[in-house]
C-alpha cells in the first residue's frame, strides 16, 4: 500500500511536471487558459497571469486586479505582488466534475483600472487516485441447476471516478470452472460484467460456488477492486419474470414535489408460488440516484425522495430488476429526464462602477461592468438585458454574460446633476422573471458654461449734472456651472471717452455688477456714454461674456438761452464796436416789413433747447412785433410822422424748460431813409430826444459819477493841504529838511507837492519841538508804476543835525510813519484853472463813450 501511494505521488510530479500552461489569447473573448492536475495542494502554482496579461505585477496590482467573487466556492486565488494565480484549496476532480469527462472550472479577473473582464478557464486533468470499486463488496447469485450452458447473469458494474485511461478498463473473474466472465459493451460505452455459465450445474454436486470478481483501470501501476459473489443452485423455475417495457424513460418537471411517484414498474411471471412472487430493487444506481429515488420492493413504485434541480442534474439512469422467488430475474432501464422550469431569476452582479464621471467624458466611456447569468436552460437561460430610454447611457456586450453601462452621448451636469440608472436583467421564460440593478452616478462639474447676462444688452438714462458715485444700474449675469465654475465676477473692458479713460467716469463693482457715475456728466459735453462689461467665471480656464450698456445723459434746464445776435454790449466791448443793436427802419416801411432778426441758442437739447421770443419792452408799443418762433422784428404798422426817430426794444428769448430760462436782447431801431440820416440821428448832439429814456438814464448817471468824482478830488486836495500845513508847524522853518531831495521826486498840484516815492523815517519829538532826530532809511523806496532807474543818491537830510540825534534826550516819544505815493514821472506845474476843469471834461468824455457804446457805432 505504501509503495503504490509513492507510486501515485510520483505520478502526480510527473503530471505536474508535463503539464502545459496554455496561455493563448482568444481575440474575440479575451479568455486565459490552464491546465493542472487535480490534488495539488493549496496554494499551487497555476498560471502567471500578469505575464500572460502583458503587464507588470506593480502596475497589475495599482490596477486593481482582483478575482470576482460570485458568492460560490473560490477553487483559486490571485497573488497581489507576483500576479501568480495560485490553487485556492484542494482541487478533487471526481468531486468537482462528476460523470463529467472534461472538467473545466471557470473564474473571471476584473482589471478595476481599465474596467475590463479577463475570463481564466482551468482545466482540471485527471490521475490515477481513485481504485474500482463495487457498490457491494458481497453479492449473491441464484442460479437454477436446469439453466442451460452458456446462460448470461448480469453481475453488478465496478465504478471508477477517473476518467480516460484511468477509468475502469477491465475485469477478471476467479474461482470456479463452471462459470466464465464476459464482458458487453453497452450503448453508453460502458463495460458490463455478465457471468456465463461454462458447465451445467448439478446442485446435488455443489449447492454453492465461490467467485472472486476483478474491476482493474488503466493507470500506472494499475488499481484494482474486488467483489466476492456466492452462487446457489436452485431447483428448476421454468419461467423468468418480464418487465412490460424494456426501457422506461420518464420527463419530469424539476419542480415536482418531493413524496411524488414518477413511475410504476411492472414485471410478471407466470409460475405460481415462491417462483411467480416478484421483487424489485436497483440494479446499477449512482450514490445520488439512490439519495433521490427510492423503488418499492413489492410495488415497483419509484418516489421521489429528494427535491430535483435541473441545473444540478438533468437525467437519472437507473437499472430495475425483478426476481421471482425461484432466483429468475429480468432487468429493464430508467431513464428519468428533468425538464427545467423557470425557477431561477436572472442573477445581475455589478462587478465594477464608477462613483463619479466627469460631464466631459467622451461617449463611449465605461461606468460599470455587469456580470448576468441565469441557471436555468434554453429559453429559460437566456437573458436580455435593458436600460431606460431617457438616460444618456447604454448596454454593450462585453464578453459572455457580461454588459458593460457606457456613455451614449455627453453628459450635461447643468441638466442633470445625477444619474440613478437601473438596468433590468429579463429571462425568456414564461412567466418571465427578471432581477435589476441600479447605478448611482454623480456627474462632476467642468467649466463649460460662460456666464449669460440676463439681458442682451443694458441701457440706464442718467440725469446730467449727477452726484458722483450715483448707482447707474446693475447688471445681472448668471453661470450654469457649481461652485467655482459659477462665481462670477464684473469688470469693465478697455475704452476712452472724450480722450479720457473710461475708467474715470464710470465703475463696476466686482461681485454685485453695480455700475456707478464716478462723476458728474453735463449733457453739452457727453450726451451718450457706450461701454462693455464683461463678466467672468472663476473656472479654468475662466469663460467670460460680455454686454453693451448705452448710458443716456438725460438733458436739464441748466443753460440759459444765448443770444447771438445783437450781441451784448460786454461783447461788443471786447470786439472794439462802439454801436451795437443799431437797424434802420425806413420811415415809408409797410407793416410785416422785417427790421432785424434776434438770434439765440440753447445748449440744451429737446423741450429746453425750444426758444420762444417776445416784445417785453418798446419806445412805442404797437409799431413792432416779434415772431414767436423766428425772433424776426417786423413793424406793425406803418411809421407815421409823430414816431420818434429813435426806438429801443427789449427782445425776452424764453426756453421751454421747467423751469424756465430766458435771456434778453436790446435792439434800437432809428427810422432813416438813408444811412447819411441815420448817422447825423446816431452823432446828433440832442440826444436826450427821448425823455425818460435809458440813453438820459444813462447820462445823467455819468454826470453823477463825474461830479462826485470832482467833489472827492477836492476833499483830497484839502486833506493835503492840511497835512503839510500840520507838519510845517511841528518842523524848524528853516530846517533845510528837504535839501538834496530831487525836484524830480515832486508833482506840484496847486501849490501842493507830493512824493512820488516811498520814504521811511522816523521822527523824535522833544516836548519843546526845537530838538528832533529824523533817521532816513536809505533805499527803502517802493515803487507802485513801472520801475526806471532810481536817481543818484543824494547827500543825507538833515546831515548837520544827526549828531545831535544821538544825543537826544530820554524822554523823546519815537513815531515811525510811512507814506507810499505812486512813482510818477516828473510833470510841469498845472495851473489851477485847468485843474478845476479837468472833471468837466472827463464827465463830458464819459457821456460821450456812454452814448456811442448805446449805438454800437464804431468810434
């Protein structure tokens, strides 16, 4: 016994050693395949499936390489660090194929990184490690004496659970001469011993005979098994049991409740007695044939014992025998056929998914990997799998049985944020059952949305003359993305306006799109302000849009009407006109003749720029009138010979604003006939024709002027001569104070002198005025008209007194005076006559200029 398990082992090294690792891609399946003998202990080598699969055991392992696991005995393991698949337990072929010639188990490795399925086949090859064996080890035969030679008793068959050469091969019987061994070869291919009998038998000789059966395969060294059969000869029983049928074949649904009677057999004989009483029982039966049926000994009824399972077994075959009492038997087989039922819902695993997906990922993109498979057969087996219509993912076969959930088009995260995605697994029976899946799936943001203002294009009408920093309007934009992608910010695209940057009129405020005036706009200036804002997400890279927005400078009444035309007298002072607003109108002038046309603009614009005129005031009312809308001076009516040669009219130019603005014109017309009349009217000295008129206003408040003038030029000249008479008392009167002083340094004015320059001094006063120091800053003169070169110094005042200066006494009071005359240059003496004129002549002057300047008559 211990020579034949080194033996067995020896085989096993050998089959180990000449086994071939069939590492063949099939392109269509992608499937690995192996070869191993059976009874290798756990943790065998297999195969290198990294090798096979192109890829380093790191990477395979960073991969996530891992062995699916289908809720059902794991026969091999995947080594993480070397990508060896290994024996996971010990692998015993008999157990894992029965009655199953090639034995193949089947495993599937899932690549997480690539979400891919690798499908492993592992072919299990047999040895030599099971003997024959029989079901009794102890049988016995009944054989009547009258049986002829070359009579057939079926003997029980050997099992051998390896297959091939190792099976069961031959048999060998031993013992007695009267009996012989034959063995047929039955339409399963199976061997079936019969024992023949060689020799008559003559109970009287030998009631019993001996006999040893032998059962040998083919394995090397070769294992055999033995049953010991005990013959015993019979009186004669002429007539042998008869089964009805030769062969019974049963469908029975594998559904069928245990208890439940599939078949009857039926075998009668024709003796009577013992030899005519028939039994059943089981003549050749699987161990698990016999753990499911049960067959009644006196009925030939078999039961069900034990609940069927087509995806276990789907046929039984049982050999029946029925003896009568006499040892005469008859065999007939039992072939009972499972049928399946849809019993079985589709099974749907999901061996790898995706958690998150990126709404950018190209169609085609692989979020899960499912695994289906139905135990039940044909139509019952077969499985579609289905996905709901409306969600932007579909089903593509993979391998057998395996789906994979991809993309069908872009994902969109602003339409749909996340996916619950239920795939249905539906079998072809009827009823037909189906099981379902459901894929959680949150599409990750990307930032491929640019904000959208919520207008086209913005506009806001700002009143002119605004407060800076007034609130313009808000512009409002909006981004379709999450989180970052969605921040938007405001600012304002490059621009000038009016040669400056836009930048120093208006503002944006970044986070809330308040646009502000950063200041004050005059419509005169700006009437229309376009700029652009664009809006900016705070992706990357970041999208942005932009938007118009036309700011109106709304007008106000903020300019008073400006009259162009008469021009005003300050105007026409600045032109060098005398005469201003001078038109002549010919006396023989009908009415509706035109006399001058007043012309006026407005700076604003619309409703305030509307200019209205009107006759305010006239010299004689009803001669003229004024267009409302033209500003033309017509004449009313003809003049008439009692009209005075002269009028003045007041022109009011009104604007429609609210509240209104107005400005005034002045016109003078002179009725002449010809210009030479006009000019001798314009030059004559009886100007103050019109009493009461503004050119008499207007002369007799230069007659005032002059003469108050004269009276405070007289008031001067006595005030002066008060002075000096005051200071001729204080000083010596023969002091020669003023010697060296220049004449040119002195205006006489009726007797009076006066310093041209500034001096400073300072004078010391006794109390008996006889003793005083007078000190003369030299150069301390300040000129008020244009400097000239200041004359040579002259020798010092009062020079022969200034030592007694120094000595003067304590109780002398200091005064500091300063006296500041305008240079002038050195004139002659006026006499007094013409000094009491000259205010005469100057308000004679004035009227003059007065008069001419009233006429815009050029002097």
């Amino acid at each position: 016994m211990g020579a034949a398990r080194k033996g067995c082992w020896g085989r096993r090294q050998r089959a180990l050693l000449c086994c071939v690792l069939v590492a063949a891609w099939e392109a269509a399946w992608g499937q690995l395949r192996y070869s191993v003998p059976e009874e290798l202990p756990k943790g065998s080598f297999v195969g290198d499936v990294a090798k096979d699969l192109a890829l380093q055991p790191a990477k395979l392992r960073d991969r996530g390489a891992r062995i699916l696991d289908r809720g059902r005995t794991r026969y091999f393991a995947l080594h993480a660090n070397s990508g060896h698949l290994v024996t996971a337990e010990r692998l015993d072929r008999e157990q894992l194929c029965r009655l199953v010639e090639r034995c193949v188990l089947h495993c599937e490795v899932i690549v997480e990184g690539e979400m891919k399925v690798y499908r492993i086949e592992v072919e299990i090859t047999d040895i030599n490690d099971n003997a024959p064996s029989f079901r009794n080890a102890e049988n016995e035969l009944t054989v009547n004496e009258m049986a002829a030679p070359g009579s057939h008793f079926p003997l029980s068959k050997a099992r051998d659970p390896d297959v091939g050469v190792n099976s069961l091969q031959s048999y060998e019987l031993s013992g007695d001469e009267h009996f012989s061994l034959s063995v047929q070869a039955g339409a399963d291919g199976e061997k079936r011993p019969e024992l023949v009998l060689a020799k008559a038998l003559d109970r009287e000789e030998a009631a019993f005979h001996e006999l040893v059966l032998r059962a040998i395969d083919g394995g090397e060294p070769a294992r055999t098994g033995t049953a010991r059969i005990r013959v015993s000869v019979l009186d004669a029983n002429d007539n042998a049991p008869m089964f009805s049928q030769a062969v019974y074949a049963v469908h029975v649904p594998e559904d069928v409740p245990v208890g439940s009677t599939l078949v009857t057999l039926t075998a009668t004989d024709v003796d009577e007695g013992i030899n005519g009483d028939v039994k059943y029982s089981l003549k050749t039966a699987t161990d698990v044939a016999s753990e499911t049926f049960h067959l009644d000994h006196e009925t030939g009824s078999i039961m069900l014992v034990r609940s069927l399972d087509f995806e276990e077994d789907d046929s039984y075959h049982l050999e029946a025998q029925a003896q009568d009492g006499g040892g005469l038997f008859d065999t007939a087989t039992v072939s009972i056929s499972v049928t399946d039922v849809n019993d079985n819902a589709p099974e749907l695993t999901v061996s790898s998914a995706l958690s998150e997906i990126s709404e950018d990922a190209p169609p085609g993109t692989v979020v899960a990997l499912l695994h289906v498979q139905d135990r039940d057969s044909g139509a019952n087996g077969e499985v579609r799998c289905t996905i709901a219509e409306n969600v932007p993912f579909r089903l593509e076969l993979e391998l057998d049985n395996y789906y994979c959930v991809v993309t069908a088009r872009e994902l969109d995260r602003e339409e749909v944020s996340e996916y619950n995605v239920t795939v249905w697994a539906s079998d072809g029976g009827s009823p037909s059952l189906r099981s379902s899946a459901v894929l959680a799936l949150r599409v990750l943001d990307v930032n491929d949305n640019a904000p959208v203002f919520a207008e086209a294009r913005y506009s806001a009408r700002l009143p002119e003359n605004n407060a800076e920093g007034a609130l313009v309007l808000t512009v409002r934009a909006w981004d379709a993305d999450w989180g970052q992608n969605a921040r938007v910010r405001y600012r304002l695209a490059e621009g000038r306006v009016r040669g400056a940057p836009l930048s120093s009129y208006v503002s944006v405020q970044a986070e809330t799109g308040a646009l502000y005036a950063l200041r004050s706009f005059d419509y005169e200036e700006v009437r229309e302000v376009g700029l652009w804002v664009r809006a900016e997400d705070g992706g990357a890279p970041a999208l942005s849009s932009n938007v118009s927005v036309r700011l109106l400078i709304v007008d106000e009444n903020d300019n008073a009407p400006q009259v162009l035309y008469p021009p005003s007298s300050a105007a026409a002072a600045a032109a060098g006109a005398g005469w201003t607003g001078v038109e002549l109108a010919p006396r023989s002038a009908e009415p509706g003749a035109l006399v001058a046309k007043v012309v006026a603009v407005d700076a604003d614009a619309g409703q305030n720029a509307w200019l209205s005129y009107e006759l305010a005031k006239a010299t004689e009312p009803g001669l003229f009138r004024v267009g409302l809308h033209s500003g033309e001076v017509r004449t009313a009516r003809s003049p008439l010979a009692r009209d005075a040669p002269r009028h003045s009219l007041v022109v009011v130019v009104k604007d429609q604003g609210r509240p209104a603005l107005s400005a005034t014109a002045t016109l003078t017309v002179v009725l002449a006939e010809s210009v030479a009349e006009l000019l001798s009217e314009l030059g004559s000295a009886a100007a103050p024709a019109e009493p009461g008129g503004s050119l008499t206003r207007w002369l007799v408040l230069a007659v005032a002027a002059v003469s108050c003038l004269f009276v405070a030029f007289l008031l001067l000249l006595l005030a002066l001569r008060l002075r000096r008479w005051r200071r001729s008392q204080l000083l010596p009167p023969a002091s020669g104070a003023l010697r060296g002083v220049p004449a040119s340094h002195f205006v006489g004015i009726d007797g009076v002198r006066a310093f041209l320059h500034s001096y400073s001094h300072e004078v010391s006063l006794t109390a008996d005025s006889r003793k005083s120091q007078r000190r003369w800053a030299a150069d301390s003169c300040c000129n008020t008209l244009p400097a000239r070169p200041p004359p040579d110094k002259a020798a010092p005042l009062l020079g022969e007194d200034a030592a007694g200066a120094r000595g003067a006494p304590p109780d002398a009071l200091p005064v500091s005076q300063s006296l500041r005359t305008p240079r002038r240059p050195p004139s002659r003496r006026l006499p007094p006559s013409l000094l009491l004129a000259f205010p005469f002549q100057l308000s004679f002057l004035a009227a003059e200029v007065c008069f001419r300047a009233r006429h815009r008559f050029i002097w």
